[in-house]
C-alpha cells in the first residue's frame, strides 16, 4: 500500500508538473 500511495503521489506530481528533469528528480530520489 505504502509504495501504491508514493506511485499515486508521482502520478499526481507528473500530471501537475510534466516535466522530464522533475520525473528524473523524483526517480532519482526513489533509486537513491
């Protein structure tokens, strides 16, 4: 459930910010 929320929360970011260097933030931060 925990990991569903954080890929919902993604999900809702993309939507609101499309951007490729956030999503590389944002994957960044889940990887690291």
């Amino acid at each position: 459930f925990p990991q569903f929320a954080t890929n919902f929360t993604i999900l809702i970011a993309w939507m609101l910010y499309p951007s490729t260097d956030f999503l590389y933030v944002m994957f960044s931060g889940i990887v690291h």
